[in-house]
C-alpha cells in the first residue's frame, strides 16, 4: 500500500508546503514510497512558490479509501479464450483453483470459467448419441490436443462443426455410415477414427472426409497420404489408441463454448467499504477487476479479500481532525501527524503511532526542525518550500501565533535557500490576490477549516490581501457564497476573515445563527461587517473568540 503526506481540504500553502518537505524527509529516512499529496486545489501563492521552487505540484487526492484495483490479486491464474479442455483442465488442477477468468489476446475479460462449466465440453446435456458425436472443434486444437503428425491435406485453423466417427465396425457399416453423411451434405465435417485398418483408411478418404485420425502410432502409406492430399483430407497420425483419442478430441474444444459471461465484474475504482457489502450475498466465488472503458482484466478478489482489506498509510500534516482531513480518512491507517493546531475531532488508531502537535506558527517549522534531528540536509528548493508555509501562516514572524522556535528556524532555512525573508514574504503575497482574480466561491474555499465546537459545526475562510481596496466591490457576492455554504453544508456558522496583512486588520463577514453572530467579541460597523483591528490568526484570535460565542449563544 502506498504511503501519502497530506494535508487537510482546501489546502493552505502551510499545508502543501509540508507535506512536500516531509514526504522528502521519509524518502531520505529509507520510506522510498512515501509521496506528497493534497486533497484541494493549489492557492494561486502555493503555485508562485513551487514554481520558483522548481517543484511538482503534490499528487490530488479525493478519497484514501481502498479500492478493488489496490487490493485484487495481480498474479491472475487465467486463461486465453482460444485455449483447449485440456489446458484449462491441466492449469485449474496444478494451480487449485475452481474458478478462471478467461481473456481475449488484448487481455480484455471473456467471461469466468467455472469447473462444472469446463465439464459439459466433455459431455452435453443432450447424451443422445447423434448429440455426442457432434461438436464445434478446431482441427490445429485437435491436432495439438493429440500430440499428432499431420500429414495429406493443409491443417485449417478455423472451428468447424465436426462428426466424430470411430472406425472400429465392418466396412460396409462404416460406408453405409459415410454415404448417408454424403447424401445429407455432411461428409466434410466428418472425422474419421481408426487404427492399422488400411481399408477403412483409404474409405474415408475417398468419400473426402474433414479428417482421418490414426491411432496407434501407425504408419500411413504413401499412395494413401497422395490421396488424402487431392481428396483435401486432413490425416493425423497419433500414439493414442481410438478410445483415448476420441476423449482427447473433445477435450480440444476451446474454452470459449463454456464460457459464463453473465458474472459481478468489480470496476477498479471500486470502494472496498461499497464491496462488502454489495458482494455479500453473491453467489460467485471468484470476481475479476476491470479497467472501466476498455474491459482489461487487472485481477481479481475473493470475498475472503474484503474481510480485512491492507489500507492505505498516511501521514496527517497541518490537522488532526478528521472532518478536515481527506475523505475515505477513516478507512486508511494513520501512522504520524504532525500539527500546530488544537486537538480535536475523532481521530483513533489501533496501534500506537508518532504524534507530534506543538503550539508554533506553522507545520512547516516542526518538519524542517525533524530533519535537523535526523541530521540530514535539506534540499535547497524543500528549504523554500518551507519558507513558504512559514511566512504564510507567521505573516514573517508578525502573528501572535509566532515562536521562538519558528524565528530561528526560518533564519536557518533562509540561509539554506539563499533568500532574504522579508523580500520573499513581499513576493509571496504578491502574486495572487483571491479577491482580485477569484470567485467568490474559490476564495472562500481556497483556505477553509471547518470545525466542531460544543454542537456546533463552523466554518472558518481566511483570506490574506496586501491591502483591504478590494473588498467593499466584493462584499456582495461574498455574503451570498456564505450564505450558499449554509444552506449546502448545514454549518451552524460560516466566517470569512480578509486580513490585510501590512495593517494587521481584519475583516469579519458572516452568516448562519444569529445568536452565535450576536456574540462575537468584535466591532460590527453599519454594513454588517466585523472590524478586527491587530487580528490576523484564525487558530489563536478568531476560532477562539467563536468558541465563547458558541458558549454564550449555548446559554442564552
């Protein structure tokens, strides 16, 4: 299974920028499977950083959940659909299995073969004996199936009705036998069966049967082999006795005539969680996988599969909250966090895992300080990475958020990357305005937390702007996407903070219970909108001052 670093929805540049540097981090730690991802789209600043940074963006995730396609059986014991009885008999019996998918040459799914399906190529359910004789069979399969020299006549390799005859009767019964088959226009799918019996041989060659079969290990005469040559007869000459090889011809009949196509395919996107429920009651034992679109068979799962499925692994950056945290979360097996935020929400593990949460500016500064406790250097373009969601949630060491810790780790990392902090930081907020190229829409969910908090559930945008022009021609529009957000949601409050971050003021916008508005410890100005003067943390100011109004709202 796979192990990503992910950060919480609607990814902040802290978010991303940490998942790359510790995902790093583990690959040089040995963890060479480790990869970076995030659950949102990149903010337009994150971009700007990891594009000067030389960086991919982190692969997208929607959902850790397990899938068919992660947990099938690629080590398929499968078989073509041009293959004979006897091969897929043989591969069922060595391998031990009762049921086998059956592909085409592109490897795309025929069908699923069972074991009492193989069965009635030996044997029809109409046991008349005019029913047995008859059959669809390819004389290069029979050929092959009996191990024979091929003589006379061109093989052809195309099915065909054929009539098996043995020619183990008088000679007039075997003529009589051939001459009504010419009468009704059957000859040519005749195959004939004998041993060292040169007249019958030499019979079923001149009324021009399909086929003569000699067993035994017998020779054929010359004069006899010219004629089965102009007479277009097929002559194979095999080691077999007649009994044996009259059961090996039908065991020549290609799998494809016992084929059940009416089975449970399992797509490979397919949840695990979805499948066990749904293949519960299924009859069938065995289901193959498949490419959705071009039927490729990927493998296959058992019911036995879903019992306890692996998980994938992950590595929580930036939040420990489920309800901020990829969808499919619970699903996956979380083996560290690492975090500046409170603890909350419902995250379990069954076994003990690393958990790091310290009260600093930013997860960015807990990850550059573990590679300074593994004594492994960081890469210059990680180094800005981290910069980044430093500067980003410090506002430059500027928010009360700030620490000891984050001052000396950003001086550190700034000699790393060869950067001047406050020219970085000026950079950074520069190359994307949400408010200036974004929908409303987009800049609320471009950075947003939700949380839960004595009942209540809150959603929280922060927006970052140098400079707060662009907000009265936005305030519109804005307190509709809240308002929206409500009604999609079901929050009991949404906020939107737009903080200019050179003044450190705040703005407030928001919607949902009047009484938890009502609340809030801020100046509310005539238009509805929160001033918040000196407020530029949504972890420290903000969610704080929402926590006592819930309270206050609780007791009222």
């Amino acid at each position: 299974m796979p192990l990503y670093v992910i950060g919480h929805k609607n990814p902040d540049t802290d978010a991303i920028c940490s998942a790359i540097g510790y995902a790093d981090l583990l690959q040089k730690k040995g963890q060479v499977g480790a990869l970076p991802a995030r659950c949102g789209a990149v903010p337009t600043r994150t971009a700007w950083v990891l594009e000067k940074a030389g960086m991919e963006k982190p692969l997208l995730l929607d959902d850790v959940s397990a899938t068919a396609e992660m947990i099938c059986r690629r080590d398929v014991v499968k078989v073509s659909d041009d293959a004979t009885f006897l091969e897929a008999y043989e591969l069922m019996l060595s391998e031990k299995v009762r049921s086998i998918p059956v592909v085409n040459a592109q490897n795309q799914l025929c069908g699923l073969l069972k074991y009492l399906d193989l069965l009635q190529l030996l044997m029809p359910i109409d046991t008349e004996p005019e029913s047995v004789r008859r059959m669809i069979a390819c004389p290069e399969k029979i050929a092959g199936t009996l191990g024979a020299k091929v003589e006379g006549a061109a093989l052809k390799g195309q099915e065909r009705e054929i009539i098996q005859l043995v020619g183990a009767s008088s000679v007039d019964t075997v003529q009589k036998r051939l001459e009504l088959a010419t009468e009704v226009g059957e000859i040519k799918s005749y195959v004939v069966i004998c041993g060292d019996r040169p007249i019958i041989q030499r019979t079923a060659i001149e009324y021009g049967v399909c086929m003569l079969v000699v067993t035994g290990g017998f020779e054929v005469s010359e004069d006899l082999i010219q004629a089965s040559k102009e007479n277009g007869v097929v002559i194979l000459r095999c080691k077999q006795d007649t009994a044996t090889a009259s059961k090996l011809i039908r065991c020549s009949r290609m799998v494809s005539h016992a084929l059940d196509d009416n089975i449970t395919r399992v797509m490979a996107h397919d949840s695990v969680k979805v499948l066990r429920d749904g293949l519960a009651s299924e009859k069938q034992d065995l289901f193959p996988v498949i490419q959705p679109g071009d039927n490729r068979l990927m493998g296959v799962i058992s019911k036995s599969d879903l019992i306890d499925p692996p998980r994938i692994r992950l590595v929580m950056v930036d939040h420990n909250e489920y309800s901020q945290a990829v969808e499919g979360v619970e699903h996956a097996e979380v083996i560290e966090v690492i975090d500046h935020h409170r603890l909350a929400g419902d995250l379990v593990s069954s076994e003990p895992i690393r958990y790091i949460n310290e009260p600093v500016g930013s997860s960015c500064t807990l990850v550059a300080r573990e590679y300074r406790y593994a004594g492994i250097d960081i890469p210059r373009e990680v180094a800005m990475c981290l910069i980044a969601g430093m500067v980003s949630d410090t506002l430059n060491l500027t928010s009360p958020t700030t620490t000891n810790l984050d001052r000396e780790v950003l001086e550190w990392l700034c000699g790393i990357a060869s950067v001047d902090a406050a020219e970085f930081t000026h950079d950074f907020f520069a190359s994307g305005s949400l408010l200036a190229h974004n929908t409303a829409d987009e800049a609320i969910n471009a950075d947003r937390k939700v949380f839960e908090e004595n009942g209540a559930r809150v959603s929280i945008s922060h927006v970052e702007e140098s400079g707060l022009d662009l907000f009265s021609g936005r305030k519109e529009d804005l307190a509709a996407a809240l308002d929206a957000l409500i009604e999609l949601k079901g929050y009991d409050l949404a906020l939107l903070i737009v903080t200019d971050i050179n003044s450190h003021h705040s703005l407030l916008l928001g919607s949902g219970d009047a009484q938890i508005m009502n609340a809030l410890n801020f100046e509310r100005d005539a238009e509805g909108v929160f001033q918040a003067p000196g407020v530029v943390s949504r972890k420290k100011q903000v969610f704080p001052a929402v926590c006592q109004a819930i309270r206050i709202a609780s007791h009222s």
